[in-house]
C-alpha cells in the first residue's frame, strides 16, 4: 500500500475514531497474510518447544539448572542481536531472503539442539534459533504492517492466533511423542513438515518492496556536507510503545518460565499439578488473541492497551495473592487473556508510528522482546534466591505499572515528532 500526505496509516489513523475511506476498508487476507500466519506458527513451534524438551536435554546432558537455563538466554540474545542488525540486511538482502533464509536457519539451529552430543552444541543450536528464526520474525511484521496499513492491528493479531495455536501443539507433541516412548527429538518433526509444507505452497511469494527503497525521499534526510541520505530518526511515540513491549514481554516470560515454579510452593499444588495448571496461560493468550482479532477492528488501538494493561495487572495480582487453588488458576487465566494482545498490538501501532521505516521499528522492537526474555526472567530468579520465589514474583506488579506509565507517554508523544536519535 501506498501512503499520501495525510496517511490514514499514521499514528493519529490508530488513536482516532475516524471515517474516512482508508478506515472503512475491508480487511483482506492473502497470500502474504497467510504465509506470515503459518510462518508465525512455526517460528512460535519452535520457539515454545524448547521449555517442555528441556527436561530431556538436562537429562541426557546432565546439565544443571544454570546450564539448561543458558539455552533460554542464548535463544533471546540471538534476537537481541538480529534486532540490531536485521533493518540492514534486509536493506541489503531483500525481504524474501531474509523470509525464506531465517526460517531455514531456525531449522538448522534446532537440528543442532537435536543431535549435539554437548551442551555447547545445544546452546549454540538455541543461539541460532534466535538469531536466524527473528529473521523471519521480524520480515513477516513488517511485510504485514505495511501491506495491511491500517488493519495492520488485525492482522498482527490474527498471526498471533496461530502461533498460540502452534505453542500449544509444542507442548501437546513433546508430551506425545515421548510418552509413547519414541524419543524427544520426533517432536521437532512437525515444525520441519510445516516449513516445508509453506515452502511448497509460497514459494514464489513475492514481498513489499521497503518504504525506503518506494520512496527514498521520505523518512529520511540528506546531509548538506556530504549529500548523502540519513534515516531519521523513529519518533518519541514509537520509543514509548518500545519501552511498554519490553516490559509486558517481561512479564509474559517470567510467567512463562517460572509460573509452574511459583505455583509449586503453593498449597495444593503438586509439581505436576503446577505444570498441568500453566496450560491455563496458554490457553487463555490462545481466546484473548482469538477474541482480540475482533476487538481490535472496532476500539481504539491504545484503548485497548490499557484495558488489557489494566486487567492484567488485576489478573496478576488475583494469581499472586489468591489464598485457595481454584483462585490461583483464575486469575492465571485472567492475566493471559488480558495480556494476550498487547504485544501484536503494541508492534502494530509502533510500525505505525514510522511508516516509512518499517523495517527498522520492527527490528528494533525485536530488541525490546530480547531483552525482556533474557533479562526479566533472570532478574525474577536471582530475587527468588535471596527472598523466594514467592515475594520475588511481586516483581511483575511495578512492571506492568511501568508499561501503563509508557502508554500515557505514547499518547501525550506527537507521532511527527522524532526522538533524537534511533
């Protein structure tokens, strides 16, 4: 899609209620809305699967906590590192190779999870998961960002969808194939049939050409000493929803990672109870995007943010504080639905903020997810060794505070006015 002067696309299109034609357009999905779903749901396969295999690789390894727990930080650092870089390749390389070539690499770095005899092997196997596999990652927003203009929120939301589907068929496959007694590495083979099943199928799927390459002379400036082009820089608005998606991933993670841990200290729950009770999350983020894919056609982007912000942190404090099992598993749920759509939405609106530079919002937004997996979760473990688990986990409340705190910076920022550096 193209964009005029008074692009409907813009951040202002997301925070007003406006009827204009761009607004009334009917959302359309096609081949490339539906080869980014799929492409989205084995990326969060893949992803995902790492949790559930893991008591499996610490066994057959012998690793230790601390060792299995590197495999988790290696994956996130790969995104972290893909986000600051990934803008420029596909500047360099072009979307669908950066598509096609990333997917294909996260394949290989699970391969090498796979067969590795070591823990290096296996770390080094997570690494390029994240590394390669946020290749695709971020390709894939921005392709639907752009393409889909002002439903991008939709769309974003309706890929989340399917890799809440796929993230829940991660931890069904490893549960199957290993309790028939096939072995743990048969789990992987789902995601590889599903790669090549979109390989076959989109193939020649062709890509938006970036923003900058359709029109060189916005979005970026030139230099009266040297006359050449410089980026400018992404505006305040979009470091505000930066910042909010970094902490809200934080939180989703230390859920993630350490919800089974907390509710095993709690009074009846055995530590297969525990674990069984996380499916709740998980189901729960899979009916909040389901339900959001809705809402976010109809009510106000950042509305909508902090409604589920709000309830979130409501949700969170039921599941923290909840003196009775049924209580604990209620507001586990309630905290999932609510933050369900927070992060597809806050990447949307964010690309929205610069939208000629879509490629580089995304990237940098892969940074804020990075960071929040590799650091939330450890600074929740390194509490939970000095006041446990339990007061430790109080950590999300000011969190999800600050995320609320980053909403009303996005709302008050003028969308077209940049922050000083990008």
């Amino acid at each position: 899609m193209r964009y005029g002067a008074e692009e409907a696309l813009g951040f202002r299109a997301l925070l007003q209620d406006t009827q204009d034609a761009q607004v009334t357009e009917v959302f359309a999905r096609e081949r490339l809305t539906w080869a980014s779903y799929w492409m989205l749901g084995y990326f969060a396969f893949l992803q995902t699967i790492l949790g559930p295999l893991m008591p499996f690789i610490r066994g057959e390894l012998h690793l230790n906590y601390v060792v299995a727990s590197l495999h988790f930080s290696a994956f996130a650092l790969g995104a972290v590192v893909t986000g600051v870089f990934g803008d420029r390749m596909a500047r360099r390389w072009g979307r669908r190779t950066l598509f096609w070539g990333g997917a294909l690499g996260m394949a290989v770095g699970a391969a090498l999870v796979a067969l590795s005899p070591s823990a290096a092997g296996t770390i080094l196997g997570a690494f390029l998961m994240g590394l390669l596999g946020d290749l695709a990652l971020i390709t894939l927003q921005a392709a639907l960002a752009e393409r889909h203009g002002r439903w991008g929120p939709v769309a974003l939301t309706e890929a989340n969808v399917v890799a809440s589907g796929f993230a829940i068929l991660a931890t069904l496959a490893v549960g199957a194939v290993t309790g028939a007694g096939w072995g743990w590495r048969l789990a992987l083979l789902p995601a590889i049939a599903l790669l090549a099943l979109i390989a076959l199928r989109y193939h020649a799927l062709l890509f938006p050409r970036m923003a900058q390459q359709a029109s060189p002379q916005r979005g970026s400036e030139r230099d009266p000493e040297r006359g050449s082009k410089r980026r400018a820089p992404l505006p305040l608005a979009f470091w505000a929803l930066w910042l909010l998606i970094a902490l809200e991933t934080g939180v989703e993670w230390c859920l993630g990672y350490w919800g089974a841990s907390f509710l095993a200290t709690q009074p009846r729950f055995s530590r297969a109870d525990a674990a069984t009770a996380m499916s709740a999350f998980f189901v729960a983020m899979l009916v909040g995007r389901a339900l959001g894919s809705r809402v976010t056609r109809v009510v106000n982007g950042l509305t909508t943010l902090g409604a589920s912000l709000g309830v979130g942190l409501l949700g969170f404090a039921l599941f923290w504080l909840a003196p009775s099992a049924p209580l604990h598993i209620i507001g586990l749920f309630v905290v999932g639905f609510a933050l369900a759509n927070v992060y597809p939405l806050g990447v949307a609106l964010a690309a929205a903020t610069a939208p000629e530079q879509v490629d580089t919002a995304t990237a940098r937004l892969a940074v804020a997810g990075g960071l929040a997996v590799l650091l939330a979760p450890l600074l929740l473990g390194a509490l939970a060794d000095h006041i446990g688990i339990g007061s430790a986990f109080g950590v999300a409340i000011p969190l999800l505070a600050l995320a609320l705190v980053a909403l009303a910076g996005a709302r008050r920022a003028p969308a077209s006015t940049p922050a000083r550096a990008s």
